[in-house]
C-alpha cells in the first residue's frame, strides 16, 4: 500500500544491557548493533551478523509484540547479515540459533524496536471513511493505512460497475471495496467476496453488516492457478501480509496456516455462481497463479479486470497470461492508457500499481 512508505519509523537498540545468548557462554555469532538507522515502514531492515569464529550455521527468528513465531524467519545457511521487513511499529526480538560444524549449538537474541511518529492504540477501532462508510479495524496503525485509501481507483469505481453488476471481490481483506462495490451494482447486483485471511473474515463479516449491504456473498478461499491447500501467512499487526506462498512477499514473518484454493473457473462451475462482469484482485503478488486458473472464465465472459501488480516482474508475467485476450488497459493513478498488455509491460515501473482491464469494445 503507497502510504505505507511515508511513514517514518525508526529502528532502535535497547538502551542498556546485553543482547540474550543461550548455554555457551561465548557465543559463536554476535548481532551488530542497529542504533541510529532509520528507515520507513515497508524498508527492508539490515543487521550485521558477525562471526566470532570459523563456519558456522544460522537460522533466524521473529517476535512481534510478544508473538513469537515459529516458522523461520530465515532457515538454516551461513550468512553475515539478517533481514526482515518491518510492516508495523513495535518492540521486536531478533532470536538467531547458531551451530557449529561439530554439532553444538546454542542461541543469542536483541531486541529491537520500530517506533511510530506518535503513540498507537493497538485495539480495534472504527474508522469513517466517508459519510457514507465506516470501517471496523483491528488497530489504530491499520486504521492510519486504510484512510484515504487508493483514491484514484476508488473514484473510477463508478465508471466500472453497472446497477445489476455481478462482481468478485478477490481479497476482499476488510470489505472496503465489497461495500463501495455493493452500493454501485444496487439491489440487482451481487458481489462474492473471496478472503482466506480469517482474522479479515472476521473484520469483513462486521463490516458488511455495519454498512447494511446485503448483497454480497462472503467465500472463505484463496483464489490461485488450482484446488489445492495453500500455505498461508498472516502478520497480527499488520493484516496487509495475509499471503500464499505464490507470492513474492511469501518469506514475511507471520503465522502460517492452511487455507482452501480453489481457482475461479472451477470455482464458478462446481459452485453455480453468476459470471463475473468484473473482477477486482489484490492477493499481494499471487495475481500470475489466480490469472491462469481463470482463463475460462475470461474468454466466456469477458470480464472487466481491476487488479494490483506488485513490481516489473509481477506485471510481466501477469500481464503475459493474458496477453491474448484482447484487453485495453489504463493505469488510473496516472490516467495513461495501453493499447495491449506489451506496452503496459513496456512501461510498467518497478511500483504497486493498480491497473484496469478492459476486453476491446467493452
């Protein structure tokens, strides 16, 4: 999300006292000391790892705010540096297992702390996003990156959607697009909300009802290239980092769980749902999977596409698979038009970008 990178934090080291280490006294691997950088949320962090001594293996782990979580942050190799991607503000615990190549092993942890420009309330809050929308969000920092959200796209949401509308909300997240959608495709219009996330489930369901939008459908499945169980992490603290393992940005901290995928062309047939006449996808850089597994879909109803594109590569290879469905596509933060998905690759910056589809003569 853009807003995430103009918010400034800082990393910092505690105050006073030693970094944790496990049975040996001396440990093999030392942290180095992170005081003074500075970054902004979603900057990847760097902490020197330094060895004291010969070979010797690492794999690194992640507390947040008192979760401590149990997959590797960073599996087992020889490294000299540590990396994580901060995505909301708080005290951490850096905990590196160390062994060396006659078996012994140990550990030694830092805390460290990302700190806010100004205090945040960690319980759920309600936020009013217009006179007409309110939001209930499980932090005040979510609440911060959800104002002002994607205006641009927002505001050609009219020109997209038709009273009577079928639409998929694919990471619906916390229902904001459903509800806005919802609104725009009227009484006659239906919208299928697909979010695997079951924290956002939560929040959507709530949200749904506080916006008194009844026509849409919430279905608890991630959408990608085939029916299988996905691998699944969600950040506490940040719901922004509910991803599949498809995606890019899979290696974040989290918890991982297993949630059902299905793709949409099955989806639509086994479940006897209407056909889409516009799909909205944000999945953080799982789009390639979900676009394969929807080709049908596509080339039957020719659906209008709004989808987020994290990066040169996502684009790329997103775009390609459906180069040949005859689509025209804008850009709507910049207002620039593509004549096929080749210029739109041509141009496509390294950026989150959200980007419009539309099938020729639609």
């Amino acid at each position: 999300m853009g807003r995430l990178g103009r918010l400034l934090s800082r990393i910092r080291a505690p105050e006073s006292g030693p970094t944790k280490t496990g049975p040996v006294a001396a440990a093999p691997v030392r942290l180095g000391t992170p005081a003074g950088l500075s970054l902004r949320l979603g900057e990847t962090c760097v902490i020197p790892l330094e060895s004291r001594e010969g070979p010797v293996e690492t794999r690194v782990f992640l507390e947040q705010q008192g979760i401590r979580y149990l997959q590797p942050l960073a599996d087992w190799g020889s490294r000299q540096e540590i990396r994580f991607f901060p995505e909301a503000p708080g005290s951490y615990g850096i905990a590196v297992q160390w062994r060396r190549p006659d078996g012994s092993t140990g550990w030694t942890e830092t805390p460290v702390a990302v700190e806010a420009d100004a205090e945040l309330d960690p319980s759920p809050h309600l936020l009013t996003i217009d006179a007409q929308t309110r939001l209930w969000v499980p932090s005040q920092w979510e609440s911060r990156l959800l104002a002002g959200h994607e205006p641009a796209t927002m505001s050609v949401l009219r020109e997209l959607v038709r009273p009577g509308a079928v639409v998929y909300d694919i990471g619906a997240h916390l229902g904001l697009y459903s509800i806005v959608l919802a609104r725009l495709a009227g009484p006659g219009g239906h919208v299928y909300c697909l979010e695997a996330n079951p924290v956002c489930l939560y929040f959507l369901q709530a949200n749904l009802a506080l916006n008194r939008v009844g026509q849409c459908e919430i279905l608890p499945v991630a959408i990608l290239g085939e029916r299988t169980t996905a691998e699944f992490t969600i950040n506490y603290h940040n719901l922004l980092l509910g991803i599949a393992k498809d995606s890019p940005f899979a290696t974040k901290p989290g918890h991982r769980i297993g949630v059902p995928a299905l793709d949409l062309d099955h989806l639509v047939a086994d479940y006897d749902l209407r056909p889409p006449d516009l799909i909205k996808m944000d999945i953080e850089g799982a789009e390639v999977a979900a676009i394969r597994g929807m080709q049908g879909t596509i080339e039957r109803h020719r659906p209008t596409l709004l989808f987020e594109l994290h990066g040169q590569g996502a684009a790329r290879t997103t775009l390609e698979a459906i180069r040949g469905a005859g689509y025209t596509f804008r850009e709507p933060a910049s207002g620039k038009d593509f004549a096929d998905a080749d210029e739109l690759i041509a141009w496509f910056p390294d950026a989150c970008l959200q980007v419009i589809a539309r099938r020729g003569g639609s």
